[in-house]
C-alpha cells in the first residue's frame, strides 16, 4: 500500500470518527432533550400540587409535592447543562431551541430548590384557615411566625419568573415555543401566589390591630355611577381592628358629607385639570381620579373634619366583589324585622344593590339605608368567620384580579410595600415585557345610568411607513336600554335630564392613559378625527380624555393611537374602569389604512 493511499485511509477514519462523535452528540443531545421535557411535564403538575396543599394545611402532602417537584427539575436542569448541550447551544437555529429548554430547566430548579422547601415547612401552621375569625378575631401569630419564610421562598420564586420571563419564544419549534409559554404562565401564577402571601404576612398583623388598634375607612362603591377605580363611593363605613378583632362602628352615605366650598386638601395638578375641583369638595366624587392614594386622603381628611377622628387607612370595594364575597358566606338576611327586608346572594346581590333598590325605594334615605343595612350584614358575617376560608381565598383573589379593591395606608412603609401591588390603584405598571394601558371612565350623567352601560376594548401593535411602530386602545361604549325602557326609569337612576343630558342618555368621560414608554398621538370616533376634550401628562403618562354621549341602543367606538418612544416596545395591555357589566378586552384587527386616515 503506498504513503498516499495510507493517507487517505487516514483521513477517511479521522473523517468517520469526527461524524461519528457529531452523530453522537446529536443523539446525545436529543435523547437527553426529550428526557428532560419529560421531568419538566412531571415538574409542572407537581408545582400546582405544592400549592394547593399548603393552601389545605397538608404539611406531608406539601412536603411529598415539594420533594417530587425539586427531583424532576433538578433533573431536568442536569441534563440540559453538560459540556456538549452547551457547545451545541451555539449551532445556529437549533442553538436557540437548546438555550429555552435550558432556561426553562433552569429557572424550575432555582424555584424548586430555594424557594418550594420554605413554603412547604409552613403547611400545617399556615393554611387557608389560618385567615378565617374564630372567637371573633383572627389570630395574628401563624401570620407573623410565617413572615420570615414567606419572604425567602417569594425571593426565590421571582427571581425564577424574572427568569422565564426573559425567555424569549421567538423561532422555536412549535412545541417547544408552546411549552414555553405554558411554562411562563405558570410560575407567573405561582409568583402572584407567593407576592400575595409574602406581603399579607408581613402587613395585616400590624394593619389589623397586632401592636395597638387601627382604625379604617370602607367605601363601598356603587358601579351604577362609574368613578375611576369603579364607582361613586355611595357608604362610608368607619371600621376597627385590635389584635386581629375586627368591627365595624359607625356607617354613613357619602351624600351626608355635603359639600365644601373648596377640596378639603390640595389637589395634584393633574387631577385638578382632568377631573377638576370637585374631586375634593363632594365623597361622592373622591374616586374621580384613579389615584387612590390621593382618593383615600380625601376621603381621610373629610371624616376628620366631620367627626375629628384621624384613621390609619382606607379600602375600597365595589358590588360585584360583594358578590364574590357572598359565594363564600352564602346568603345574608339584610334589615330582618324591618322593611328594608331582603335576602342577598351571590346571584342578586348586583342587581338588587345596583337596580332593584332604586325601584323598590324612591326616597333616596332609605336607599341608602338598605345600602348601609346589606354592607352592615356581609361584613358583620365575614368578621364572625362565617364563610368557607379556601372559598374566600379565591374570592379575594378574583377581586384583586378584576381591581375591584383598593388599598392605602397612612402608615409609610406599609404602603410603599402596597404601592408595588395592583391594591394600590392607580395606572398599571408596564412590567415582563408588556406595555399596559389604562381606559378609566366616570359617569357624567349625575345618575344612575351606568347599570346599562357596556364596555369592550379592542388592543393592537403594529408598524406603518412613515411613522413606524403604534400601539392602538379602541373603546367601545353601548347603551344597553331601549327608548321604551328608558321612559319608564325613574328620575335619580335616568337623571331626569339634569346637566343637560336628555333622559335614557348615557354621558361617560373616557380618559385614556399610555403606558410609561409611550406619547399620545391621535383619536378617531365614528365621525372622523376625535380632539381630545383634556390633554394631560399625569405622572409623565399621555392622559387623552373625551366626551362620549349614548342615547338609547347607540354605541360609538372612540380609537386611541400612540406612538412608542425609541427603544420602547413589548406586548400591549389594557386595565378598563371595573363594571357591572363584563368587559370584554381582545386582539384587534387593524391596518394602517385605517389607523393614519
């Protein structure tokens, strides 16, 4: 055999062993691939499991759950960061698939290992129970003694779903990028969890009474006639908590405030200029703005003036988390023995606060009487602890989902820490890659109108030569009654034509706020070009606000198109005033021919 056909044998084994060691690697990489998608699939259920069994108290389920849970992720994570998936990581277009198994992996063992331990060594002393009264206090101990963990495992969790929200699903092989997703919600759900859980332990045994009484004011709002955060506050209920007992003393309308001649405490300017002075002259009018800091203080300032007592907080609440709330009461009996007699259950609860009272009663004082004697009942029946706790628990969390409850404090620290929740009101934050936007809408009508008004909001991105990328908001209002139907309202729910609003009409401000990272461009209505009637910036955000006026079974859309700052950019979102009626927030279909005409 001759040097040079040695040679070329040689060659051909360096040839067939360097595509042998590829081969083997891919294969390599596939199987260990697939092996670690099937510990991420046992991961995810087991993570749901950890949950619900600390809601349960289960102290061995949790820990059974946790131990299950941390074993396929470490698994998982081992298999997707060895030397070769590293180095295959960097292969152009199968790199990218690798590197998001990989985060995925990642991201679960970081949950898995530094957080789900600390969570489930509190099952058994802190559990859905633990929030429900007995002996008509709540006892603040378990709450406190399980602050320190709650912390660490809350640290842990949102670090993993800083993590996976990075992760970008971009160019992934459909599966793949579908599990990513399911992945990214996922732990997005369980980081709310561990917020939520982290900030109620360190904040409610001092806010209900641990260390010296608290006291509180409750709005109850009335949706029928909408206010920023979702209506008119129509009761002011002055509550009070000591070592987790909680009562409720003295209730008012928010009508017997009367008016003052100028607002009670000074106005930001923003809300001076959209919402104008009498934010801070009626109750009624306090949650014009969306800032409920600035609502709360009003209202604050307004009880001190009429009664000289200084509170230490106020909460908000609308009908319709009245009605989540009764799902885990059951029914209450308003007024018994009294003519305000009426039972209340989640199925009526709306209407007969929002509607039925209005025809039932035509004297506004004892409208607002049943009004006092229905919050009256739920409460008293929420404090004895007479309501299923996990029931509550998701009660509460569904009114915290829809912003049907708000927060503020008087204390500094407690509501710095309630300021970073969605409890503290007040235009969303953009955060995770997402833009949000908010639709705020307030009654101008001066009635009780609102009932039949109906709302859906249509959300788009896109980009159009030569402006280049827009975010656009369409706001569609409808009046929901007929010309029939509205002859036969009574005057204080049609406004009897008062301010100038022919009666079934429905008048609703709309004010439209861009995200951080955005500025207001233009509006179109039905009729062409739509000029703002106010143009504000409030907390450097665009604030666009207009006039829209429905008369019976008329709708009219009004679109909002904004313009990202350079380097802006993400998935939009949009948080609308909370209403009687469901509102409906999709993906739109627009084009630039429409959106620049």
């Amino acid at each position: 055999m001759t040097s040079e056909r040695r040679r070329g044998h040689r060659v051909g084994w360096i040839v067939a062993a360097v595509l042998f060691v590829l081969v083997a690697a891919v294969v390599w990489v596939g199987v260990r691939g697939l092996l670690a998608v099937q510990e991420l699939r046992a991961a995810l259920p087991a993570a749901s499991r950890v949950q619900s069994a600390i809601e349960s108290g289960s102290a061995a389920d949790a820990a059974s759950q946790s131990s299950e849970l941390r074993r396929h992720a470490d698994a998982a994570h081992s298999l997707t960061s060895d030397p070769v998936w590293r180095a295959f990581e960097a292969v152009p277009g199968l790199g990218r698939n690798l590197s998001a198994l990989d985060g995925v992996a990642s991201s679960a063992a970081s949950i898995a290992d530094d957080g789900l331990d600390s969570l489930a060594s509190l099952s058994g002393s802190l559990s859905a129970s633990t929030f429900k009264p007995k002996g008509g206090a709540l006892d603040l101990a378990p709450l406190a003694h399980a602050a320190p963990a709650l912390a660490k495992a809350d640290k842990a969790v949102q670090r993993g779903a800083q993590d996976a929200a990075r992760l970008d699903g971009r160019g992934l092989i459909a599966p793949l990028a579908s599990a990513v997703a399911d992945y990214k919600a996922k732990v997005a759900g369980v980081a709310e969890f561990t917020d939520a859980a982290s900030r109620a332990s360190a904040l409610l045994p001092a806010m209900l009474g641990q260390d010296g009484r608290r006291s509180y004011l409750l709005l109850v709002l009335n949706n029928a006639e909408l206010r920023a955060p979702g209506g008119i506050p129509g009761s002011v209920v002055h509550v009070t908590a000591d070592k987790g007992r909680i009562a409720f003393d003295d209730q008012y309308s928010a009508r017997s405030f009367g008016e003052y001649d100028e607002p009670i405490v000074p106005l930001t300017d923003s809300t001076n200029q959209l919402y104008g002075e009498i934010t801070g002259e009626f109750m009624q009018d306090v949650t014009l703005t969306p800032h409920f800091d600035e609502s709360a203080q009003l209202a604050s300032a307004m009880w001190q003036e009429r009664f000289g007592q200084d509170v230490d907080g106020v909460v908000s609440l609308d009908p319709v988390a009245l009605k989540y709330i009764l799902q885990a009461t059951g029914p209450v009996i308003v007024g018994a023995g009294t003519p305000l007699k009426a039972q209340l259950t989640p199925d009526n609860v709306v209407r007969v606060l929002m509607s039925d009272v209005y025809a039932r009663f035509s004297d506004p004082a004892q409208q607002d009487a049943f009004f006092n004697a229905a919050s009256s009942a739920i409460f008293e029946k929420v404090a004895a602890g007479g309501f299923d706790p996990k029931a509550m628990l998701t009660a509460f969390g569904r009114i915290g989902d829809e912003r049907r409850m708000n927060v503020w404090s008087a204390t500094a620290a407690e509501q710095e820490s309630i300021a970073q929740t969605t409890l503290a009101g007040g235009p969303a934050r953009s955060a995770g890659g997402d833009q949000r936007f908010n639709v705020y809408l307030s009654d101008g009508t001066g009635s009780k109108m609102d009932y039949y008004l109906h709302t859906s909001v249509a959300l788009g991105q896109l980009t159009c030569k030569p402006v280049g990328a827009l975010y656009v908001v369409e706001v569609t209002l409808r009046n929901g009654l007929t010309a029939a139907q509205a002859a036969k309202l009574p005057a204080y729910v049609s406004g009897g034509g008062s301010y100038g609003v022919p009666v079934g009409t429905i008048r609703t401000q709309v004010t439209g706020y861009g995200s951080a990272g955005v500025e207001f461009g233009n509006a179109f209505d039905g009729d062409g070009t739509a000029e703002p009637v106010k143009f504000v910036k409030d907390g450097g955000r665009s604030a666009a606000q207009y006039v829209v006026d429905l008369k019976p079974g008329e709708s009219q859309t009004v679109r909002l198109v904004y313009n990202p700052k350079k380097g802006e950019g993400g998935r939009i979102q949009a948080d609308v005033t909370p209403q009687i009626n469901p509102v409906a927030v999709t993906r739109g279909g627009f084009d630039c021919g429409t959106v620049l005409k």
